[in-house]
C-alpha cells in the first residue's frame, strides 16, 4: 500500500513538471478516493446497531440506525443493553481501543465510546460487532454536550484516553480535564465513580493534577507519570490505543491519573 502511494505521489511529481492539468487531475482522483473512503464509512455507521449521532450542537437530538430519533438520557441500560449493568465511557475514544478491549474483558458491564470524528469511531465500532460484543456502543458527538446525554447518576466511570492536549493557554478551557468538564461529568456520574486519565502530554499531566486540586469534590486515588517504568498498578492500563502506540514508538513516558468527582 505505502508503495502504492509512493509511487502515485511520483507520478504526479513527474506530471506536474510539463503536464500541469494532469498533476490536478490525479490529486484530485487521489482526494476523491479518501473522501470516498470516509463516506463509506459514514454510511455504515448510519446503519450500525451499536451507534448513535448527534449532527446538530444546537438541537442535541441523538439518531441511531437508520436515522431514528431516540431518547436515550437516563434510558442507555435499558433500552441499548437491555440490562442493568454499570455503564462506562471512554472520551476521546478515536478508534476505540479501549472501549472494545474494556468490553471484551469486563462483560458484566457496558461501555461507550465518545467522539466526535465518525471515520475514526467506524474501526471500533465495526470490531465490536465483528466480535459480537453487545456490551459495546459509541456515541459520536462533541464532548461539550455530554450531559445533554446522559441522566443522574447514570454513568459509573470514565476513561479519557490520550486527550488533545491544547497547550496554549488560551485554549485551557478546551482541555478534557478543565473544570468546564469536570463539572458536566459530574451531573451524570454515580458517587464513588473512577476516572481515568491517560496522556504522554507533561502539560496536560501537570495541569490535571492541578485542577483536581482546586476543584471541590476531587480525590486523587493515584498517579504516576512514568507508567510502565515498574509493574502496572492495574491490569485496564496495559490496553493501547492508536496513539499511545505511536507516543511509545518515539520514546514518550505514560502518565496516569485516577480520580473522582463527588
Ligand atoms: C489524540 S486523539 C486520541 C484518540 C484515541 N483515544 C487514541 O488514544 O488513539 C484525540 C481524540 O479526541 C477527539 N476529540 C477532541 N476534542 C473533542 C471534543 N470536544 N468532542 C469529541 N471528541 C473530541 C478527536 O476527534 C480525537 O479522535
């Protein structure tokens, strides 16, 4: 495949040296395909049982396949898992490796991915049904809503996996562990609920444990910037995703924080 693109990406250089109009010409039938390759995934995610979308910020009305409006706030064990299990979401879950190994370990409880990119959500949400785990769903949507979505008391932990980290300061807000966050999560999660914080970014690490400092209600269970420097204190950490593995690839140190809001 890479040499594929390596060689399209050639033959457009040497194109576009006497041959302008057919440089274009193929830059473009090279846009075309990875369009069409996201749409594609767009359009099964529209008809897979294990997702729901929300398009609109302004009308937070959640469709799932094939495009029925449904109300799910206060209603995801019953009416999506049919079961009572504890519900856990893992935000900014991208691919949705850790929603589908968490699920794929621990059946006895049900886990949300969230995010708001669909092509990336498509490779988690398309394994989870491979494998038959019903005990695994996604939400796509911006994080920003998230209480639009789910009742009191509701949700039973979170995960946030390898956040952005926007590091201007300006952009502080942003972060997925500021408390404009905080304080949403805390109108849907159950008393006692873990979160779980996983970043390469020292940032981001530092200005967490800071936040929860300040931050009523916020018990740090334990931390640790460097994870896998001894034995993992809990098994869950030993899963990776996407961008983990790259962060390790180049020599990046794992940071962990767990926590809870009450
Ligand atoms: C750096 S990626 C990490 C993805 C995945 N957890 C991983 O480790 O491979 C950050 C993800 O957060 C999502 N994201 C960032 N801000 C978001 C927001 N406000 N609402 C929903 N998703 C958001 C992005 O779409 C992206 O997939």
């Amino acid at each position: 495949m890479q040499r594929y693109v390596f060689s399209l990406t050639a033959l457009t250089l040497q194109f576009s040296c006497g041959y302008g109009a057919i440089s274009v010409l193929l830059h473009s039938i090279i846009s075309i395909m990875g369009k069409k390759n996201k749409l594609s995934k767009f359009a099964d995610l529209h008809s897979y049982s294990n997702v729901y979308e929300n398009f609109d910020p302004k009308h937070p009305q959640l469709v799932s396949a094939p495009g029925v409006a449904v109300e799910m706030k206060g209603n995801w064990a019953g009416q999506h898992f049919g079961n009572n299990q504890d519900i856990i979401l893992e935000l900014a879950c991208g691919r949705g490796e850790y929603t589908v190994a968490l699920a794929q370990a621990y059946a006895s409880q049900n886990f949300i991915g969230v995010d708001v990119k669909g092509a990336r959500m498509w490779q988690g949400a398309s394994i989870a049904l491979e494998r038959g785990l019903a005990n695994a769903a996604f939400l796509r949507t911006r994080i920003e809503q998230i209480d639009l979505f789910f009742g009191r008391e509701e949700v039973s932990g979170i995960w946030i996996t390898f956040p952005d980290p926007f590091l201007r300061e300006s952009k502080e807000s942003k972060r997925l562990t500021s408390e404009r966050f905080l304080t949403r999560y805390k109108s849907f999660l159950r008393p006692g609920a873990l979160i779980h914080l996983k970043t390469d970014d020292p940032t981001l690490y530092q200005f967490t444990l800071d936040t929860l400092s300040g931050f009523e209600g916020a018990e740090i269970i334990y931390f640790d910037d460097d994870i896998y420097s001894k034995p993992l204190p809990f098994q869950e950490l030993e899963y990776k995703t996407y961008y983990e593995t790259a962060h390790l690839a180049v020599g990046r140190k794992i940071k962990y924080i767990r926590f809870l809001i009450t």
